[in-house]
C-alpha cells in the first residue's frame, strides 16, 4: 500500500507539472499573441437612430525595430498605418504612435487595449477587446461642452457626459502573423 501511494504521489506531481506547463503556454502575450489580421464590419450609429457598416480590417504585425509593432486600421479599404510602441510590457503600457507627431498612450489589461484622447473639443475612448480569434472594436466620444452637472448636494463636481459617437466592429482574425 505504501508503494501505491508513492506512486500515485509521483504521478499526481507529474501531473500537476504537465498541466502548469500547460497552462502556461496557453497565457497570451501582447501584442506578440494577437499578431495578424481581423476582419469585419465597422457598425456607425449615428444620431438619427441610422447604422453606417463599413468594410473594416485591422492588422498587427512585427517590424524590423524592437519593441514596435506595425498597426493599420482599414476603413473600407482607405489605411491608416500607426505604430504600436512598448513601454512597459509588464505593466501592460504602450503608445500608439499615429507617425505624424500624435503619439496616444495606451493601456493593455485583460485582454483589453484602452486609449483616451482629445480631440479640440472632443473626447474619445478607444477600446480593443482581444478573445481568441475574435476583436471587438469600439470608439466612443462626446463634446466636452456639453457635459451635465449632477449631484449638486454633494460636496463634490460631478459631470456627465452624452455619448455623441459610437463605432463598433466585430472582428474576426483571418490570419495569424508570426512576422
């Protein structure tokens, strides 16, 4: 009985090892995991109550430099190339450099890249959901002087905010990129 249980001991460390290793190797990295190219449809709501659907693509690819990634956005099929710049992979923090002297900070969290920008007078909020051979896409925005103030009895300012703009696409990875 001894035996068995020295056995079986082994086994379930075996076992426990080969799962991690497992597991680990199933852990996405960014961007490194999600390189390739998506495609969809760009859904437009517009304020009348009308949906715009444009043809839309997204690509992540490596480049020849270090650290940066080509990133082109294709809204029915006009590009817009940027550049996907890594800070600080660990704390999930980049830059999105749109190579014309605009450079946006960006945030990558649960499998979500979060960027907010201004724009004159308008405020955006940009967010790419990666979940496996899937991206969701969504920018939304709003004019900054049109916030409402609310909670006037509190010992504080807090405004709202109308949604002006909303874009969203589902996208699908077409092709994986390991270049």
């Amino acid at each position: 009985m001894y035996c068995y249980m020295q056995k079986f001991k082994v086994f379930l460390g075996l076992l426990v090892v080969v799962n991690l290793s497992f597991a680990q190797g199933e852990n996405p990295v960014f961007p490194d995991s999600y390189l390739g190219s998506y495609q969809g449809t760009l859904n437009i709501y517009l304020l009348d109550g009308k949906i715009q659907e444009v043809p839309m693509e997204f690509h992540l690819t490596r480049t020849d430099a270090e650290n940066r990634y080509a990133y082109t956005l294709v809204y029915d099929g006009q590009a817009r190339e940027y550049t996907l710049v890594v800070l600080d992979k660990e704390k999930g923090l980049y830059e999105l450099d749109e190579n014309n002297g605009i450079i946006l900070p960006t945030r990558f969290a649960n499998n979500i890249l979060f960027s907010f920008f201004q724009v004159d007078s308008t405020f955006l909020s940009s967010r790419l959901a990666f979940s496996g051979k899937n991206l969701n896409f969504e920018i939304l925005s709003t004019q900054l002087g049109e916030k409402v103030e609310t909670g006037k009895n509190l010992e504080m300012n807090i405004y709202g905010f109308p949604i002006k703009g909303l874009q969203q696409a589902s996208l699908t990875r077409v092709e994986t990129s390991s270049d």
